[in-house]
C-alpha cells in the first residue's frame, strides 16, 4: 500500500492585542489605490473587522520571539485600526483577530503580502447589482448603500436598474452569453417579454450593439426632446397617466414617453384650447395643426396689422435695459474669466429686451372678421400663431361675423394646405403595406414617391440656386431670352412671371426641412430690408449695392424653380404633360450641375417614413446591395417589410445614398443639347421602356 500524502496543516488564528502589532516592510503594497485609510477606518469602525490580519512572529538576535508580530498582508487594514486608536475610538490593547504565520515557514513575507493582493478574482458584476437589490430590499436606501460602499446614488441607481433586467438575460450575462453594455441597454425598458423578444431577434441580425438594442426598445415611443413633448411638457403627460423611460447609462434627452398615443391626445386638446382663446379674438376661421403642410398660405391674402406702440412704463424698462446690458458689457468687456451669473444676467436682459421689442399686431375689425389664423406647433415647443389670412372664398364677405355666432374652427389638409372645418373627412395617402410581399423583381418606384422626393430636391435645388447668384442671373436669361426669341421655345425649370411653385400633394413634414427653413429664413431677411409700400420698392432696389442687388434676384429666381417629377393624370386636363415634364427635368439637371447641389449635404436621408416605407421589398434589398454591398443586404433579406426598412434606414444613415429622383447625372450622360431626346430618365420607365408616371 503506497504512502498517504501529509495531511494540510492550516495556520492557527489568534487574538492579539493591537499595541503589539508592527507594520511589517515586507508589505508590498506601496501606492495608494481604491479607498482612503479614513474612508476603510470608517467602514471597520460601522461593521468591525471583516478579514483577519495576516501576522508573522518577531524574532531576536538569537531567533527567539519577542511578543511582537509583524503584518506583511493587510497593512491598510493596520493603518484604519491604527487611525481609530489615534482617534481613540479603538483602544490600543484591542484584540484584533489575525492568522498567525510560523517565522520558520519557507514562503517569504513578501509573497504572501503578494499572493493576498493577487490571487483573488473581483466579484463579478451582477453579483453585486443582486447583492445592492439584496440591501434595498431589507430597507436600505440608495443614498445609504452608496455612503456605506464610497460610490455616488447615481452609480447605486445605475446597479439597481442592471438588476431589474430580465432574470433570463441576467443569466445569459453571467454565462457570458452578452457583454455588460448589452445589458445596460436592456436597462431603458422595464418590460421583460420586450427585452426577452428583443433578444431573440438580435440572433438572426448581424448588429447586437446596445445602441440597436436601445433604438428597438424605444421604436414605439417618443423622445423627451420632442416639440409635442415641450409642447405640453412633461409633468401635464405624467400628471395624465404617461410613463416614461429612461436611460441611466447614456444620455437620452430626458428619456422616451411610453404612451404616443396620450401624448398625442393631450397635444389636441392643447391646441384646440388654444385655438378656442384665438378665435375669442374675432377670427372667422382657426385652423390647428401640429405641422402646417408647405405652402399652406398659397391662395390667401395677408393682411396687415399695427403695431402696438409701447407705453411710457415699457419704453423706459426698454430704455432701462438697454443701459443695464451696456454697463454689463463694458464692465467685462476686457476680462477673460467672466462668471456665469454674469451670462445668464445678459441672457435674461436680452430675453426680456426681445419680449418688449416684439410688438403685437391690430388689425382692422372688419379684416379680423373675413380672415382667419393658422396656429401650430415651433421646433422648441412655443405656439407658433400667424395671423391674417383671408381666403379666396371670403374675398367677397363685408360684414362682421354677429355676436354670439361660432367661429369656424378648422384643421389643415395634409395634401392641399388648405384649411377645412373639424370633423371632415381627410383623404390622406392610405398607409397600409403587405410585410409578405411577393418577390417579383425591382418594378419602377410608385408615381407617388418620385413625386415627394423631386418636391424635396425642388426645395434644395431653390435654396442652392439661391446662394449662387450668378448661375441664377443665367438661368433666368436663359428662360427669358427662349421665352422671346424662338418661336418655340424649349421648356425651363424656372416657371418665370415670377411666381412660388405649389406642390401637388407636398409630402408631411416639407415645411420644416432644412431647405425649406433656409428658404423661409432668407425670405424674412428680405422682408424686413425692403420697404412696406411699393411705392417706394423702385427707389429702395436702387439705394442697394450690387452684391445686394444680385442676391435678391437670386433669391426672387430661386422662388420659381420647379423640378418636381408630377403625377400626370390618366386623363391628361392640359395642366402638364409628360413631354413638358420631361424638359423641365432635364433642365433641372444643368441647373442642378451649375450650382452644385448636393442633397445629403442639404440634409436628406433615407429614412422609413420618407421613403422605404413606399417600396417594395426587392426594391429596399437593391438599394442596399448599391449602397453597402451583396454581403448588408444579405444581413436583412429574412427580414419583414417593417423590420427590414428599419435595419435599411441604419444601414443607409451615413452612406451618402440617394434614390435615382434625387440624383442629378453627370453632364456626360445628358448634355444640354440632349434636351430633345424622348427618353425619360429610368427611374420613370417600366420593363418595357413605356412611361410609368401616368399611373402606379
């Protein structure tokens, strides 16, 4: 029978008085790291001593011991029990617990000292989100727990939430089956079968990154940041029932609203009310809408009002401020280091000078009772109310509406811009769609969609052409020299008398995109430089330079500039025709060429809403193979029509793509004298070459 092998003897555990411990120089621990000696003293002091020292016997000359012992593992423990007996809330003979090393053993002091800081594995992270959700639910509060462990209640909160995420997903994270920024993603949405689903979905999707868990998390919800949201605010949605998520890992502009649809309903009332206290105003007509359509005053007059002139108290309150900003400003006009009091200060002033200096308008009572007011919602949330409008309809009306009647009012037409009383019926596009569309190869895309993208290069093409005056003087003498010297003349996109274009059913949302805001923003600048009356127009035109004068005409040609693909009638009603929508196209690419116009630099994308929505499948998948490869569109052909336009639009966001409306030919492929040709672009054709834009 072979030998048995020695039994492990462990080294014994001992009391001993504190005054006759010694830190030993063996300690390898040298540089501060973690908690404070105070912080650890302050910690031993609430639960006692947790872990024993580790002590070795101090030996004489002659090997002998001497009473003391040494500590070469757990010197920062040594120094918070020393610190307490300095505070003497710890006396010096105190017995402290410690393990008790032989002097003669093999292994060095150093060593040990080492192997106690080393060979140790961290707790892992879900051991202590469970082990915090332990301690809150026994009654500690998370500004309790964080002050016990030296962490911030922000941080114990964050811990907290981890351990709130599905226990199957906890589990898969413990197996390493997902990294902890997986996991902190899952955090923005309290509902497990949501995260569970997610979760699945994410094994058929090449992208697993948090920021794609988050976006699924949230499709369905709304942004804190929204203008509806700042609209009503935040705590009327919440005071009403609406819940609210939040992300405490990552910045999210206040969180997501979980309930559209009470925001939605909120935002209605909302306007309604406040197109109630308009129309108290005298109006015949209000008309609410969140977003008001492009060209939704096209066909109505504007009338014009008085400014209110201010009184004696707000002129001097003006005058007042005005002279508190001017001392402000000389005071810290040559100091680097200014306080931030001293910018809100001027802030406030500024904020207040502008509230003042921004006059409401009266307007004559008879006006007032044939015109009516469009009132919607601004980017930041602020009620945006343009008075004065009088429709052709009411042109004729003289007399006053009578006290007591109704007022109308009316919300807006999405397609027409026109204002209709509440309650009719909206024919609005229909959004219905088939997610199990039959792959039956790419088909030309729907008249209605090239009809929305080309309004959307209308505008960048008007806003590009009217910052380049010199190719705007060009074009309109291009337009007018074939209007007056050639018997028949060639169709120009610029529709000169001068007068705006009008979209034929204008997508939603037209009016706040970026070239319509630059268009809008210009017009106002040349409103406020030109004079009221025009009688005194010529005189004004000349007292400008000609840098002044250029711009202006470019901004007056760039208002005419149509290169909408339109949806020609079955019936053709003579209004516009294929052939006539063929040249303006075409001259739409020189003009486009010319000035340089760059779609995604005016701030287009490809988005669902704004165009995979109107696709079909193949199409989505072609797209995709053009703009990133075979290998991305692969990624997603598995996928439903919803899920697959979602994953389109993230694949497509920066790849700088555009669909062929919106693209403008290089001048090789159609030179301007190729302007006679019959052939339409492709994205006009079907199969079979005939013109697909008389019907979808």
């Amino acid at each position: 029978m072979g030998k048995q092998p020695a039994k492990i003897t462990l080294s014994p555990s001992r009391d001993i008085p504190f005054d006759k411990l010694v830190l030993s120089q063996s300690n390898v621990r040298r540089i501060k790291a973690g908690v404070s000696i105070p912080e650890l003293a302050e910690d031993i002091a609430r639960r006692t001593l947790l872990q024993s020292l580790n002590v070795r016997p101090v030996l004489d000359g002659n090997g002998a011991e001497t009473g003391m012992f040494e500590v070469p593992a757990g010197g920062r423990r040594y120094r918070a029990l020393e610190l307490l007996v300095k505070q003497r809330r710890l006396a010096s003979t105190a017995l402290v617990p410690c393990i008790v090393k032989a002097a003669t053993t093999d292994i060095s002091a150093e060593e040990d000292s080492y192997a106690e800081n080393a060979v140790r594995e961290q707790l892992h992270p879900l051991d202590q989100f469970r082990a915090m959700q332990a301690m809150v639910d026994k009654g500690s509060a998370a500004e309790d727990i964080a002050a016990h462990f030296g962490v911030t209640p922000a941080v114990v909160r964050q811990r907290l939430k981890l351990a709130s995420v599905s226990p199957r997903l906890c589990e898969i994270y413990a197996d390493d089956g997902m990294t902890l920024e997986q996991l902190m993603a899952f955090t923005v949405s309290d509902d497990h079968a949501r995260q569970e689903q997610v979760w699945e979905m994410l094994a058929h999707s090449y992208n697993k990154s948090a920021a794609y868990i988050r976006q699924r998390l949230t499709e369905n919800s709304v942004r804190v940041a929204d203008k509806r949201v700042r609209f009503v605010t935040i705590d009327a949605y919440v005071a009403a029932g609406g819940g609210v998520m939040r992300d405490l890992f990552e910045d999210d502009d206040g969180g997501w609203l979980t309930d559209p649809g009470l925001l939605d309903t909120l935002v209605a009332d909302k306007l309604r009310r406040a197109g109630e206290d308009i129309a108290a105003e005298g109006w015949k007509w209000v008309a609410t809408a969140v977003d008001m359509p492009w060209a939704v005053t096209n066909g109505h007059r504007e009338i014009s009002g008085t400014e209110v002139a201010m009184t004696e108290a707000e002129q001097a309150r003006f005058v007042a401020l005005q002279g508190e900003s001017d001392e402000i400003e000389a005071q810290w006009a040559d100091e680097h280091d200014v306080p931030q009091d001293v910018y809100d200060r001027l802030d406030a002033i500024n904020a207040e000078i502008g509230k003042l200096a921004d006059r409401p308008l009266v307007f004559e009572p008879a006006d007032v009772a044939i015109a009516g007011v469009f009132v919607s919602i601004e980017r930041d949330g602020s009620l945006c109310v343009e008075r004065g409008y009088i429709r052709p309809e009411d042109e004729q009306a003289a007399d006053p509406v009578p006290d007591g009647t109704e007022h109308e009012l009316v919300s807006v037409d999405g397609d027409t811009g026109s204002a209709r009383p509440v309650g009719t019926d909206d024919d609005g596009r229909t959004g219905g769609e088939d997610d199990e569309e039959a792959d039956e190869g790419l088909k030309p895309l729907p008249d209605r969609l090239v009809a929305d993208l080309t309004a959307w290069r209308t505008l960048a093409l008007q806003d590009a052409l009217a910052q380049n005056p010199a190719t705007a003087f060009a074009a309109v003498l291009h337009a007018l020299v074939l209007q007056t010297c050639y018997i028949a003349s060639r169709e120009s996109c610029l529709q000169l008398t001068v007068q705006d274009v009008s979209f034929a059913n204008p997508p939603s949302g037209l009016r706040d995109s970026a070239p319509a805001r630059s268009l809008a923003e210009r017009a106002r600048y040349w409103e406020e430089r030109l004079p009221e009356s025009d009688a005194d127009l010529w005189d004004a035109l000349l007292a400008l330079n000609g840098d002044e004068q250029a711009a202006l005409f470019a901004h007056c040609a760039s208002r005419s500039v149509n290169a909408q693909c339109e949806i020609v009638p079955k019936y053709d009603n003579g209004r516009v025709s294929k052939h006539s929508i063929e040249r303006r196209l075409a001259h739409s690419h020189v003009l486009a060429r010319a000035v340089g116009l760059d779609p995604v630099a005016a701030g287009w994308r490809p988005t669902v809403d704004g165009y995979f929505r109107s696709v079909t499948k193949p199409r989505i998948l072609a797209d995709v193979t053009e703009a990133r490869g075979e290998q991305f569109a692969g990624m997603i052909d598995h996928l439903k029509k919803a899920d697959m336009a979602r994953e389109a639009e993230r694949l497509l966001e920066d790849a700088q793509w555009l669909p062929e409306p919106l693209r403008t030919p290089p001048a090789c492929e159609a030179e301007p004298g190729d302007m006679d040709s019959d052939a339409l672009p492709a994205f006009l054709e079907n199969e079979d070459g005939a013109y697909a834009i008389a019907a979808e």
